[in-house]
C-alpha cells in the first residue's frame, strides 16, 4: 500500500517541497529567495504565510490536492535538545518553536506548516533529525566558561544523510566509520561522525565556526562586546540578525550568493577572490582541529551543500587539504529524502516513534 508523504524543507533562502509514495519520489519543487527579500521579515515566523504561500502554488500548479496526502513531514526547528530520531509533532513542539524559546530561524517553520497542515486535514505531522540533536563528547561540550556549555546545532538532517549516503557507496555501515562532514550552505557547519555519532560539531548558528554566505562564525570576544556597549543596535535581536543574515560574505561583498562570487571572481574581482579564499581558509582550520580532535582517524572528509556545487570553492579547499586524505563530495543536499525516509522507517517499524516532551 502506498503512502504519500508531503515533504517540507525550508533553508535560509530556500523553500523545498516534495510529495513521495512510500520512499519513491513523485512531485519535486525548489523555490530560491532573493536574501534582500527575506531580510524585509523581522524574524523566521514572520515568514510563515510567505512560505505558505509557496507551497500552496506548488500544489495548485500540479493540480495536486493536499486532502490526498496521508503524511506531512517538515525539517526540525530550534527546540530542546534532543536526541536522534522522526518526532511526532505535538502542541509542546509547536509552542517551543513559535515562541522561539531556542532560537529564531526559518527552518522552525518546517514542523509549523506540517503541523497545519496536517491538523487541517485530520492527519499527523512528523520531523527528522532536527537540528538540535545532541551527540556531543563531554569533553566537546565544555565551552572555556563557567555557566556557558557548547551547543549542538548544525544541520544534522543533511550531515546524517549524507554520511549515510557515503558509508552505503563504500559499502560499509555509517556506524563502522569515523568521518568529517562538512555542510556549505547560508551557513556552515562541520560534524565529527564517530561510529554513527556526531561527537564534536561548531554550532552553526550561535557563532562558532567558519564564517559562511551569511553569518559571521567564530569572532574575537572583546570586539563582540565592544559592538555590543557602542549602541548602534538597539535590541538584541538586531544583533543576532546582522550576525546571522547579513555576516560572512554578505557583510563584505554585499550578496550571500556563490554563483554571483564566483563570477565575480571569473571577471577579476580580486576583493571577491580574497573573501572567498578567506571562507575557505577557515573551513579547512576548522577541519584540522576535528582531523587532530580524532587523532587522525578520519576515514574522509564529506563536503556537502548548496557551496559544494561551486567547483572553484571545491578546489580552493582541496588544495588546502593535507594529501592522500580520503575526499568526497556530494553538492547539494539528500534533506527532503531524508525526511520521508524518516517516515517510511516509522511505517516499516524499523525505528519507533518519538514524543517531544
């Protein structure tokens, strides 16, 4: 019997959708958004009827009906940390997102519109290894200050998919390998996968890390706090929103897109290329200190994402990288298929099920 699962997966500038039968897909759909046109909300969930919206073309353009699908399925938000898993959505889930207890970003919404949809249509909603799973080391959990503890948040959806991914093509289990995964999109996250557990990872979006198209990464504390006492923004919030929407390249080149730098950079822009190499510096130093963390026994290093389709970044980064390392690259990312096989495991009764608390 199949069952259709409505896929949702919203990024920084993007809106995915896809329907699947089973694990099969059926109907795919990517929106890209001018970053200039999302800075205009004030925060993620002021972006819910404009995302929304999106879906509901896509379903009327494919004549498609949402009353015909059995199970809606969005990428996991900001919540508590929990750990690995597909979550039933619940009220609890849903609260912790909307009130943005943990954090503002886009991908709360993911579980936000399932959810609507779903109650909408008397069905259930689902998430996936949202981005706040917790595998970390006690040893990488300890930040340097007493009373602040080094969060887990990193695009675990994609980082598990695509290390899953790679340990089917070596033909050996994701748990049996040690790998560095590194996801490049608006934001850059890098895992250390130890025998199927994220052990050490930058938490990509409370600054730690390289820098990335949009946010800022790592910066030096005392001119974090001297920015902070100058008063030129007004709340909090403004702060966190420049640090993480308009950082990284966006801050210096005035556009967070790849293709548009590597074109730049095609044409001669020397303040594009020296930027861009910046990023890829960082990444690598950023690889190095996990390569060293695990004593060398990385099996390989993953590069995935959106970046990872920039061939001129790859190769900024491979020239980087020690020799006769392990390197594979997978561009773009497996997070909608992700999604439905979240779900097709909980139907197959291959996991079981778990309760947001």
């Amino acid at each position: 019997m199949k069952t259709r699962i409505l896929a949702i997966n919203l990024g920084s500038t993007s809106t995915k959708i896809a329907v699947y039968e089973n694990e099969n897909l059926y109907l795919e759909k990517v929106f890209r958004h001018d970053a200039d046109e999302i800075l205009q909300f004030e925060n993620s969930i002021a972006q819910k009827k404009y995302r929304k919206d999106h879906i509901l073309n896509f379903v009327k353009e494919n004549n498609y009906s949402l009353a015909s699908i059995d199970i809606f399925v969005g990428r996991g938000g900001l919540i508590k940390p929990v750990e690995g898993g597909t979550y039933l959505v619940n009220e609890k889930m849903i609260q912790d997102l909307t009130s943005m207890k943990y954090g503002d970003h886009v991908c709360n919404l993911g579980a936000i519109l399932a959810y609507e949809f779903a109650q909408e249509y008397n069905k259930v909603a689902y998430t996936v290894n949202p981005v706040v799973i917790d595998e970390l080391s006690d040893l990488a959990r300890i930040s340097g200050f007493k009373g602040i503890e080094r969060k887990s948040v990193f695009h675990a959806l994609n980082q598990k998919a695509i290390a899953k991914r790679y340990a089917k093509d070596v033909k050996k289990s994701y748990e049996e390998l040690n790998l560095i995964v590194v996801h490049m999109g608006g934001g850059i996250s890098l895992g250390l996968h130890q025998k199927g557990r994220v052990v050490d990872v930058n938490d990509a979006l409370g600054g730690e890390g390289p820098f990335s198209p949009e946010r800022a990464g790592t910066l030096p504390l005392f001119s974090v706090i001297d920015l902070c006492c100058k008063g030129e923004y007004q709340t909090k919030q403004k702060l966190k929103q420049s640090l993480v929407r308009k950082g990284g390249l966006y801050s210096y080149l005035n556009t967070s897109s790849g293709v548009e730098i590597s074109r730049r950079i095609e044409q001669g822009d020397k303040e594009a290329k020296l930027y861009f190499e910046a990023m890829a510096y960082q990444i690598i130093k950023n690889i190095g200190a996990l390569y060293f963390a695990a004593k060398g026994e990385v099996d390989a290093i993953i590069f995935t994402g959106g970046l990872s389709y920039q061939s001129l970044l790859i190769e900024m980064l491979k020239e980087k990288l020690f020799k006769g390392l392990n390197v594979a690259v997978y561009p773009g990312e497996d997070e909608l298929s992700a999604l439905a096989l979240g779900v097709v495991s909980i139907l197959k009764k291959e996991e079981k099920v778990k309760h947001y608390k």
